[in-house]
C-alpha cells in the first residue's frame, strides 16, 4: 500500500493537503481513496478558513471530511471525478474543477479551480461555489470562462458511471497517513 498527499500549493507553501491511499495507477489514471473522517489540513487565517489564494498568512489546520472518497484523476485533465459514500452508501460523484496537475512520488499538486460539479446517484446535478469561482475570477487567480467551458464540456459528455461505484475499501486497510516529504514544495 501507498499513501500520497493529494495537495494545492499557493506562493511557494502549502495550501491544502491530504493524505490518499492509491488503489491504481495505469495508463494515466491515478485512483485515490480517502476513508470518512479523514483530516484535511486547509488555510486558516484570523479563526477563518481561507478559500480562495490572496495575501493573507495562513497556518494549516485539520478539518475532518465527512464522507469516503475514491478519487479518479487524469493528470492533466482540467478536473478530478470523486465518488462519494456516506455510512457505506454511494451518494453522489463529485467533479473538482482543478489545474495543473503534478505527481511526484509522494504528492499529486494541482490547482483548485474553486467551482464543483455535484451529482446525485438519479444522475441530477447542481454547481457547488460558483461564488467563489466568480470571486477568484475577479482577482485574477484564474481564467473564469475557461473553467465554465470544462465545465461545459463534463456536463455534455458525463464522465459518470465509471464502474467504481460499487467499490469497496479492504476493512483491513488502516487510514492513509501523509507520506515523509509531503511539506516540502
């Protein structure tokens, strides 16, 4: 078993990171698992958590995130596709809009594009942040109408159901730990 820090970086530091256990990897496809409750370390600054990249100092935090996740990246893709379960029931694909894409041996890098694709398992789906999208925009952090086009692009041609929805984790397998080197950048 592997573990890996899936990360966002900003002004040479760490933006966000969490540790992954990598299920596979072939042919361009890194699949990445995150059981419930894993602790995701984001941006805090004056008691806030941070969403989009500015000039504020920030110290990294741990925040649990709720639901199980299996993620299906493309490196060099313009998004991640995540399948999500809650108490072991499959309850929606989760598309991160997301750039950049780097793998290391011990980190996968990329760049949140802040706009999310939900989508319930009937297949109806809804977009998640376009505020901060709009905002992040605005502030030249990225090219808005160049994510709304990927976005275009996933809606017209649904990279969901991917054959994974029924994927289990091992119940033996502990909870990914973020690897030796996962801070240095």
């Amino acid at each position: 078993m592997t573990d890996i820090a899936w990360r966002e970086l900003w002004r040479g530091r760490v933006w966000r990171v969490s540790p992954c256990r990598i299920v596979e990897e072939r042919d361009g496809l890194l699949v990445l698992w995150q059981p419930e409750n894993t602790l995701v370390w984001r941006p805090i600054a004056a008691g806030r958590e941070l969403r989009i990249p500015g000039d504020d100092d920030w110290t990294l935090e741990p925040v649990p995130l709720a639901p199980e996740g299996l993620g299906l990246v493309r490196l060099g893709a313009g998004h991640s596709l995540w399948l999500m379960w809650q108490n072991g029931e499959f309850v929606q694909w989760y598309v991160n809009f997301e750039r950049g894409h780097v793998r290391t041996p011990v980190t996968v890098d990329s760049v949140d594009e802040k706009l999310d694709l939900v989508v319930s398992p009937d297949g109806t789906w809804r977009w998640k942040d376009e505020d901060e999208l709009v905002e992040a925009g605005r502030r030249g952090y990225l090219d808005e109408a160049a994510v709304r086009a990927e976005a275009e692009r996933v809606v017209r041609d649904p990279p969901w159901p991917t054959g994974w929805e029924d994927w289990r984790a091992d119940p033996s397998w502990s909870a990914p730990e973020l690897p030796e080197g996962w801070d240095v950048v």
